[in-house]
C-alpha cells in the first residue's frame, strides 16, 4: 500500500463515526418538546397570576351594603296625612329597608286609604308586608315593612299582649342578591314593663331559629338590659344612644343585628314629620 492510501484510509476511519453520529441525528428532534413545556408554565404562571387576584375581587364583591331604617311615623298624622313627605323622608335617607310602626290600613281617621301600598309606590321600595296589630275604626292599624330587595317569603306573628293595644311582629325573608336573610319588625308594648318582657320573649323565639337577622321596632324602653334575652348587637346601646322620641329625650327605637352585620354608620332624622326620629343604620355585610 503507497503512502497515498495510507493517508485515506486513515482520514475514512477517523471521520466514520462523525458520519454515524449524524445519521442517528433523529433523536435530537426529542428536544422539540421544549416549547410545550416551555407553555405549560406560562399557563401555571398565568393561573397563578389569576388564583393571587381573584380572592381580592371576591372580597369586593362580598362586601355588600345596607342602609336599614326604623321609623314610627305616628300614621302620617304630623305630614297632614301626606304620604309623599313620609316616603321623601325615606328616600332622603337613601334606605334599602325599613321596618315601619304605627300604619293605618283603610281607617277612617286616614280617609280611608291604603297606606302600605301608597308608601311602598312613593318610596319606591316594591316589596313590602304589612302586619296587623289591631282593627281600628273600619280599618287595621299595625306596622310596616319595605324594601327594595325582594321578599322571599312573610308571616305575622301576635305577640301576648294581655288586654292592653293588640302587638305583633313582622317577619321577612330577604333576598339581597342572592344572600338571604331574616328581617324583623314589631312595636312592643308601653303599659307593663312585665308584659314587655314576655314579648321580647315571643321575639327571641323567633330570632333564635335565625342565623343571621336584623329586627327594627319601637321597642317603647330605653333600658337596654331587657334586649338582652335577644344575644344580638343594638345601634342604640349602653356605651352609644341617639334619642328617638324627642318628646322624653329617650332612646326608645332600635336596630337589633347579628353578626352577619358591620355597623359603618348610624344617626338620626331629625326632621322626621312624626313624634320620633328615624334611626337609621348603615351595614356591611360579612
């Protein structure tokens, strides 16, 4: 063999395996999976991105308000029977619901007119129970609930009243969108701090079956030691009263909740048309 085909063969054997190599070269094409999991990440990243923000939306979402009201209106007597400057009062105050006292229902001394339906049209608030406490001069004369949310369903409930003015309590289920909750409103009596007692009773049966409730009245005490029985927290307190009835500088009206409920604010309406002040409460919901 010259020295020429030396040279050859041994360049051929050196540069055989190259060649080997670069025929075996298909496997290489297994690293073409890199941009799937190069995807797959980006989409946890983006998960993530969309898990870290969307407890702060819900948060938002769930942190509904309420402006609730309780208002003896005293049958619209000191409006001139005006409705419309009862219902302003409510408006003004930009309530969702109120729990009403003192309603006449086609009495004579009303001229006869429904006033739970004239004041659930002018206060627009569509949805509304009345509750009987009494028949009164061809008519009934009780308490009132209204709202802007629907109600789900309603009762009337009597409360003992021995032979004093008839007592009852109103109750509503509330649908504030999609959360639902038990609404109250009564007018106890003023005659027997005893009978009272047995009211609040009748009252914290109801309630107790509650999770979560608010109950608006004219409670007719400004001792805040008989809402005990109820286990709930009072706008109107020891620590913390407006006065409601003017006329003895008392705090005799009040907002009972559960804590399903934030007080954000609370106050008075002075000019109010009636013998007492509207109270009203504004909540956040849990």
């Amino acid at each position: 063999m010259n020295r020429k085909s030396i040279i050859f063969f041994l360049l051929f054997a050196l540069l055989c395996p190259l060649f080997a190599s670069c025929d075996g070269g298909t496997p290489a094409e297994t690293t073409a999976p890199a941009p799937d999991t190069t995807a797959e990440i980006t989409e946890v990243a983006t998960t993530e991105e969309i898990t870290t923000a969307a407890p702060e939306t819900t948060e938002e979402e769930v942190k509904m308000k309420l402006r609730i009201g309780s208002y003896n209106i005293k049958h619209a007597a000191d409006a001139g029977l005006n409705l419309k400057t009862i219902a302003k009062v409510i408006t003004d105050a930009n309530l969702d619901i109120v729990g009403i006292q003192e309603v006449d229902l086609r009495t004579k001394r009303s001229n006869g007119i429904d006033q739970p339906r004239m004041l659930s049209e002018y206060a627009d608030m569509p949805y509304y129970v009345f509750v009987r406490g009494i028949d009164y001069q061809g008519g009934q004369y009780g308490t009132l609930i209204l709202s802007k949310y629907p109600i789900i369903s309603s009762e009337v409930i009597p409360l003992e009243s021995w032979d004093k003015e008839g007592r009852a309590l109103g109750h509503a289920v509330i649908d504030v969108n999609g959360f639902r909750f038990d609404f109250f409103n009564t007018h106890l009596s003023y005659e027997d701090t005893t009978l009272r007692k047995e009211q609040f009773f009748e009252v914290s049966e109801k309630t107790d079956a509650c999770q979560n409730f608010i109950l608006t009245g004219d409670f007719n005490t400004a001792d805040f030691t008989e809402f005990t029985i109820l286990g709930a927290n009072l706008i109107n307190n020891a620590g913390r009263w407006y006065p409601t009835f003017p006329g003895g500088n008392s705090a005799i009206d009040n907002i009972v909740y559960t804590d399903a409920f934030k007080e954000i604010a609370s106050g008075t309406v002075t000019k109010s048309f009636s013998d007492h002040y509207m109270l009203w409460a504004e909540f956040e919901i849990n």
